[in-house]
C-alpha cells in the first residue's frame, strides 16, 4: 500500500464566473508502509479557461511557465501511474478531492482511481501553517507551493501513524459537483428579476448563453441538468417567499 499526500493549487475564478477553478499545479509525496517518503511528484498544468493573475501571484507561477505546462488529460494519467496499483490519497481539505472530480468530469476523464480518500484536517485543528507551529516543526520550502505543502503535510502526518489505518473518507457528491459552480449565477438572476419584480422561469434561466455554456463545459447529462432545475427551484423559492405565488401567471 502507497500513501500519497497530495496537495493542489488553482486558478481560481471571478465572482459569479461559470467556469470551473481548475487544479493548475499538484505535487505530491510517495510514502511507503513505513510512512518513508520514498518518491515526489510535480507538475503545472495548463488550465483550458483565461487565467487568473491573483493566483499566479498566490502560487508563485509565472503566465509563461503555465502556458506552456501540459493539460490536466496528460498530467493526470501520470499521476495515477505514479500513485501505483494500491495507494490511499491524503489531503489537507476535501476540497482537493472535490475538485479532482470535477476537473475529471470537465475533462471527460473516468474518476475510478480516485478510491480511499483521506481528508486529513478532521485530525488536526485549525490550517497546515498553524499545525505546523503547534507541532514545532519547521515548515518546509514554500507556502502554497503544491509540493512543498505536500511535504509540510507528510510530515504532520508521521506524529499521527494512526491516521493512515482510518477509513474516515471522503464520499462523492454528485449534486456538489454538477451544482457548485452555478449557484452564484442561480442567485444573481434570481435577484435581478426580483429587483424588477418580475418572475424568473427554468425555461428562461436555462436558455441563457451564460447557462448553456455552464451545461456544456461541465459535460452535464439530462439527469445532471435536472440536478440544477432543482436548485434553481429552492433558490427561486428562497428568494421570492411569497411573491413567487402572486408573480407566477394565472
């Protein structure tokens, strides 16, 4: 059995953008069942949508330097090699591990490998810099650099063996995963039409360019649009209370 602590950082995305955050660099520590590091793993990788300025200065990556990084496809299929036949992923927040599945389904990749899912922070309190001066340790290369973060990350995980026998892990949602990126977009059409006082349908909130492009980069299926009708229904409900009844046609 392998343990890989993994870490990501990503591009990030605008308020209210439809576009995924997308991983854009991961690096990850190879431990043995002697919880030795016995290999490491890093790699940029080039997102598919514009890229954010802010999150190249919080990760230390140069505009250049991911541009010309490979895709997720390619770095992916190396990290899965990389991670063996038996491994089990740790990670400082299921947020990685959310955002793996979703970069998996943009880039239409099965997400089979991601098995045995170890959210690590349910051990310890607080964020990795503050464990790290709780536990006296001296932090190792770079803050939000994905390797060094990994290694700053294996090294707390060796004061607590125990960890790596738990079976605590983290579960799929597929909801999460088809929904998280349009909410926001759910709920700034809801309030504009309610700041009008006219009522906003499905039917019009769907044919929205903004929409329908949300539908096609998260390669949603009927049953997964229907995940987002849903949504749409609570929020619109939510937002307009009573006023939804009266706006509603005869």
């Amino acid at each position: 059995m392998n343990y890989i602590v993994l870490d990501l950082e990503f591009n990030g995305r605008k308020h209210y953008d439809i576009y995924p955050m997308e991983i854009i660099e991961i690096g990850a520590v190879k431990l043995n069942e002697r919880h030795e590091v016995v290999d490491t793993f890093q790699s940029y990788i080039k997102p598919n949508y514009p890229v954010n300025h802010f999150a190249l200065q919080f990760c230390g990556i140069s505009k250049e330097q991911l541009l010309k990084s490979p895709g997720f496809t390619e770095v992916i299929g190396k990290f899965i090699a990389f991670c063996g036949d038996s491994y089990k992923l740790l990670a400082w927040g299921g947020s990685d591990f959310f955002n793996l599945f979703v970069d998996c389904k943009v880039n239409e990749i099965d997400h089979e490998w991601l098995v045995n899912l170890l959210d690590v922070t349910q051990f310890f309190e607080g964020g990795l810099q503050k464990a790290l001066e709780e536990h006296q340790l001296e932090p190792i290369g770079q803050h939000h650099s994905a390797l060094d973060d990994a290694l700053n990350a294996a090294q707390l995980l060796k004061l607590k063996p125990e960890i790596f026998s738990s079976e605590q892990y983290f579960k799929r949602n597929v909801f999460k995963i088809c929904t998280g990126g349009i909410k926001k977009w759910i709920i700034l059409c809801l309030d504009q039409a309610l700041a009008k006082e006219t009522l906003l349908t499905w039917e019009q909130f769907a044919s929205l360019d903004r929409t329908k492009t949300y539908f096609s980069v998260m390669k949603l299926t009927p049953a997964e649009i229907k995940m987002t009708e849903s949504l749409f229904y609570k929020f619109q409900k939510m937002k307009f209370g009573r006023k939804l009844k009266k706006l509603q046609p005869a």
